[in-house]
C-alpha cells in the first residue's frame, strides 16, 4: 500500500529509506511508566510482579523495568487517587498488593493517549507505547493515528511556509525537521496498515 502522504516526493526513494533507518536508531525510551502501568490494570487488577512483566513483555524490549520502578510509580499512582489496593496475599510468603484502576485513572489514561505527541525526534517509542495501550485497552488506534497526522501535518505545513520565506541556512534546518517529520507520517502509515496484525499478535 502507498502512503497517502505527498510531502517531499522529489526525493521519496531517499525519504523511505530514511525512514527505515530513522526508525531503526529512534529506541530511546520515552515514555511515561505511570500511563503505561494504568493501560495495562485497565485490563485488570495486577500484582507488583505481573505489571513488571508485562510491561517488560509488551515494552521492555531491551531494557527491563526495574521491580523499584514499579513500586515507587504505584506509589505515586495510589497517592494521586489513580490506583487503589484491590487486595493483599500472602500465600505463604511475603504479602503481595494487588492493584487496581480507579475511574479517575481511567479518566487521566484516556486524556494521555487523547493528547497529541509533540513532534520530535525519538517520538516513535511513544507513540508505539500509545498504540500497543489502545489495543490492549480497546480503544481506537485509528483515532490515536488520526489525531497524532494531524498534529505532523499542521507542524510541516507551518515549517513548509518558513521555508518559503527564509535563507538558504534556515531553509537547511527547516528541512532537516521536515526529513523527521515525513519519516514520522510513514511510520504512522505503516502502523495503521499493520494495525489488525499487531492487534492479533496482542491478543492473550
């Protein structure tokens, strides 16, 4: 499938190709621990060591969430009204809190993956982050993509217009952005063709 997306066509053969790379070197992780923690109670309540190894299931990839990661982000989660004990075990060893989404969790999740990302470089983790608690939380990953298009495209079109109206020097860094930018749209154009895969592969 062709990306609907016509910015930069002089130079789309070496815009996919920058893109595949681009997205190969954007691991750095950033994104936020405590949403993440919240999408994946909103599937239901977990122990500290099941939300650790989910997390590192789904996200870790290479780089594991520490077990102190976890509980000090709880800690915070439970202080701030978003998670509440839903039980403690013991089952014959150390006692074991079991965690659960508040409606007020549920509230500050939804405005989280609702809010668009601000264009910028290593912005794929997060919005992957964003995709992968959509699904799993049977949101629509559509509307995440949709709101997150359109946050690129008024972004190049404003950058498109400075460039009309600048110096070779500012030209060359507008259009060292719009390279990102554009790289970001094919990606974003990727996910949304690949959506049912990854739903399925998700799945329990």
């Amino acid at each position: 499938m062709e990306p609907r997306f016509g910015v930069g066509e002089a130079a789309a053969g070496g815009s996919r190709r920058y893109a595949c790379a681009v997205y190969l070197l954007r691991i750095v992780r950033r994104m936020s621990i405590g949403h993440i923690l919240l999408g994946l109670l909103e599937t239901g309540p977990r122990h500290g060591y099941d939300l650790k190894r989910a997390f590192d299931d789904k996200f870790g990839h290479d780089r594991p969430l520490h077990y102190g990661q976890v509980y000090s982000t709880m800690a915070r989660l439970l202080k701030a009204g978003l998670v509440e004990v839903a039980g403690v075990e013991s089952e014959g060893g150390p006692e074991r809190k079991r965690y659960a989404i508040t409606d007020a969790g549920v509230t500050d999740l939804e405005q989280w993956l609702d809010r668009a990302e601000k264009p910028e470089p290593y912005l794929q983790s997060t919005l992957y982050t964003k995709v992968v608690l959509a699904l799993l939380t049977g949101r629509s990953a559509t509307r995440l993509l949709d709101i997150q298009r359109t946050e690129h495209m008024r972004m190049m079109l404003a950058l498109t217009d400075r460039k009309r109206r600048s110096n070779v020097a500012d030209q060359l860094v507008c259009e060292h952005t719009l390279f990102h930018l554009e790289a970001d749209l094919r990606w974003l154009e990727l996910v949304a063709v690949r959506l049912d895969k990854l739903a399925a592969e998700l799945r329990p």
